[in-house]
C-alpha cells in the first residue's frame, strides 16, 4: 500500500507497486506479542497484516477495509494464514464493536494507515487519481453519494469550504466558482473533466504537484468522512487496547497527522484535555505514553523505491492503566466542515 497519502507525494500519479510504507517502522513500533490480538484498521494490500503474522508465529491479527474489493483480494492471506487472520469488511471507526467481539480483553496493538491505496489510485474505474479518465467517483465502499454527486449538485459555498477545508486549497473559491459556471451547460462526469477545469484556476508550479491535487484529495476526504472516521477510530483505540498495548498512525497530509498530534499529546498529558480553569488536581490521569520523539519519517532508501512515501508520518503511543477519557471535542472540530457564517442583520 503505497498511496494512502494526498497526491501532494505523487499519490495521484501513475501505477507502482503495492510496497506498505514504513513497514518495518510499524511492525517495530507495534511490537507483536506472543498471544496478543492487533487490530490492522487498513487493510488493503495486506502489507501489514502479512509482516505481524510473520513477526511472531502466536500472534493473531483482526483486518478491516472499508473496500470490498480489498476484503475480496485478502482471501489467500486467509487461506495461508488460517484462524490467525480475522478478515472485516467496515470502516475503522467501528473497530470498537469489532474489538470487542475478537479480543474482550483488550488489544496488543491498533495500526491505521490513513488515506487512500495505490490500487483504489491505480484504478481508474475507481475515479480517485486525475492522471487517467474515469468516473468522478472516489466512493470507498463503492456505494453512497460519489464525487460527480457533489461537484454537480453542493452550492458554491460548500465546495469552497470542502477544497479549502480538506485540501488547503487557496483557489478554493475561484474553483468553486468556476464548477458552478460549467456545471450549468455540461454536467461533471469524469475525472479529467474536473482536472482540466481546476488546472485553469491553478498554477502548476515547475516540478510541482499536479494543479488538481488539493482538489481531489479534499473531495475524496469529504465523500469517505476520511477525517471524522480518523477521529473516531482513535478515540475507539483508546476504549479498547489493553495496558501496554500500542497505537501506531501512518498519516500522510497535515490535517491528518494534525488531529493524531493532538490526540497523543494530550492523552500524555502535555496539552490540557479539558477547560483550562480546571483544577491541577482534578486533570485526569494520562492514558498514552509518547513512544516516538516526534514523527517517524521514511529513510532515503525507501523514498528512492517508493517515492510516494514521501509524506508519510508515523506516531505512536502506549496505552497505560488510566482509563479512557471523553472525546475530544476540539478534534471534531478539525475533522468537519466549520459552520456557515450567518448573514450580517440589516440596519
């Protein structure tokens, strides 16, 4: 899995083979237990899941994706693997229900690795890469509304709010614009349709990402909840790893390495989790323990032969005895769209 990033690493560019990213860093920071059950929350190629069963001969590894088709593509893992490999076609937000039912005494470990894979990019059926024409679909779980759904039907306001939002687009409203004035003699129907159009309100810059990059990814980040998703699946990690367990995130955009920051950090107690009127006394006892010094980052052997992992961000955490704390609401914040400005009252 070497494009669970935004293209801004090349993510959205031509096919490459399916190398997981930092993956001995995972396995590593992840550290397989003899006996220990660890949830891999991203399935898809099978790179992770395949290295922990192979770290340790009596450790069991439960597989989620949200995609049918990667489901679909582990059936020799499990036919190789056996009762050792659980299979779960689900989003990782829900892998507390999961967790639950495979390992009611806790986890060993949670790895996610955020974003989308090079074989849903290498696709072009699938409609998540601008590098090839296809369908403007980007639907994960190849079901609900698709991405033509809403570039021809959100109003101006929302798609500006998604692209800058999502995808840190700076021309978000002269694209957003620009959508709703095409859109109204010819309906959005490919992914080289959208590009094109993009590509007249974006520069492309020398040796540059592609002028539609931020686009697409916002876009595809907004149909899959990629954001809202993330944060439930931490909070969920914390309510279901076993003491010493371990959570391991593989982020490859700043909105997504943001919201795990800020997750750790104040599950280790060093920002406040709560009011800051609090009282010192009553803070609640840290549930994480930092086990990385910062991000982890891919070493130039492997961006040579996976250059799409160039912005990939590993951060891990080790749960401890407290017990789970409440969500934070500051991290909802960062994964949704902020609110609509009211308009100013007439005088």
């Amino acid at each position: 899995m070497t494009g669970r990033g935004d293209g801004l690493a090349g993510a959205a560019g031509g096919p490459a083979r399916h190398a997981p990213v930092l993956l001995a860093e995972v396995v590593a920071a992840l550290a397989p237990a003899a006996g220990g059950t660890i949830l891999d929350g991203t399935f898809g190629a099978g790179g992770y899941t395949r290295a922990l069963l192979d770290a340790d001969a009596r450790t069991d590894v439960v597989a989620l994706d949200r995609d049918p088709t990667a489901i679909a593509g582990g059936a020799p893992l499990v036919a190789a693997y056996g009762p050792r490999l659980t299979l779960v076609e689900t989003r990782f937000g829900a892998l507390e229900r999961i967790a639950a039912e495979i390992a009611p005494d806790g986890l060993s470990g949670v790895v996610l690795d955020i974003g989308v894979s090079s074989m849903q990019l290498d696709e072009a059926e699938r409609g998540f890469s601008f590098r090839t024409e296809g369908p403007l679909d980007m639907r994960m779980e190849q079901s609900g509304p698709s991405a033509a759904d809403i570039v021809n039907e959100a109003d101006e306001t929302t798609l500006a709010d998604i692209f800058y939002h999502y995808g840190e687009e700076r021309r978000s409203r002269a694209i957003a614009r620009g959508i709703v004035e095409a859109r109204r003699k010819t309906r959005f129907e490919t992914t080289t349709q959208l590009a094109d159009l993009v590509s007249r309100f974006v520069r492309a810059e020398p040796h540059g990402p592609h002028p539609a990059t931020r686009t697409f990814q916002a876009l595809r980040i907004a149909i899959n909840d990629e954001l809202g998703e993330l944060v439930r699946a931490l909070h969920a990690a914390e309510r279901v790893l076993a003491p010493g367990g371990r959570l391991v995130v593989v982020t490859f955009h700043s909105l997504e390495d943001r919201i795990v920051k800020q997750f750790l950090a104040a599950r280790a107690g060093r920002t406040p989790a709560g009011s800051r009127h609090l009282p010192a006394g009553e803070a609640p006892q840290p549930s994480f323990r930092l086990a990385t010094k910062g991000p982890v980052v891919p070493g130039e052997a492997e961006l040579s032969a996976n250059p799409r992992a160039r912005s990939a961000k590993l951060r891990a955490g080790e749960r401890l005895d407290a017990p789970a704390q409440a969500p934070l609401s500051a991290l909802e914040t960062l994964a949704t769209l902020p609110a609509p400005a009211r308009p100013r009252a007439r005088r």
